[in-house]
C-alpha cells in the first residue's frame, strides 16, 4: 500500500509506517487523535510534522482497514 509521505524502512521503528521517514509512526498519530488531541495539539508537539502528514495518517488507517475487511 503506498500512501505519500508515508514510509516503511525496516532501519527506522523497526519497519512500522512512518511519516517521511521521521521516528514518528502512523500509529502514534493515530493514537494521538484516538485519545482526543486535536489537529493544532499535535502539530504543536511535533513541530516538524505538517497537516498534509496527519491526513497521510488518517489515509493510511483507512486503507488498511478496508484491506482488512477484505
């Protein structure tokens, strides 16, 4: 499943998705969002992500739920 912006480098996390190759995962974003912190909370604690990466985020999710129902 390729998404931009999201990467898997099994050097990095141990391979789990990436934004950009940060040591910031799709699933601490998503937790992020699961637990109730906002858009601006998040971009605030990680200054160096950017919106388009917590969309990248929510897409990947979507996806990987839609190929789990499969």
């Amino acid at each position: 499943m390729q998404i931009p912006r999201i990467t898997h480098d099994p050097t990095v996390m141990g391979g789990k998705p990436c934004i950009r190759g940060l040591r910031v995962t799709v699933g601490t974003v998503l937790g992020l969002l699961a637990s109730g912190q906002s858009r601006d909370r998040i971009l605030q604690a990680y200054p160096y992500l950017e919106p388009e990466d917590i969309d990248a985020a929510l897409a990947y999710a979507n996806r990987a739920c839609k190929v789990a129902t499969i």
